[in-house]
C-alpha cells in the first residue's frame, strides 16, 4: 500500500495499527459535521441508528482514537 492511500479497514486492525502510529485515522461519515449539528439541535429528533446500525457501539469504541 502506498504511503497516503486511503483504504477500509476492520476496527480491531485500525485501532492497533493507531495505536503504533502508523496510521491516520478518519471520522466515518455516520459521526460528520452535519451529524453532530443535528444532535445538538435536537437529538430526539436525529435517527441515528438509519445513519448506521451500530453508530452508539462503534462511537464509544472510537472516540478515545
């Protein structure tokens, strides 16, 4: 894989993979800007789980990233 390239990979392999450094990693587009601006308007309102069925599992696994 060349230096810069953008490529999908599981969880587990990213999350480690940061973990030496060796990757950047980036905010899947489930938790964007816009997403974001929606919960803080009213989050009642914002139906996440049609954004991505495990949006509140993979954000607590991602955040700390």
């Amino acid at each position: 894989v060349e230096q810069g390239a953008k490529v999908e990979l599981p969880l587990w392999l990213a999350h480690d993979l940061y973990l030496r450094q060796a990757i950047s990693i980036s905010v899947p587009a489930c938790f964007n800007q816009r997403t974001r601006l929606e919960i803080q308007a009213d989050a009642a309102c914002v139906d996440l789980k049609s954004r991505s069925p495990y949006f509140y599992e993979f954000g607590c696994k991602i955040a700390p990233l």
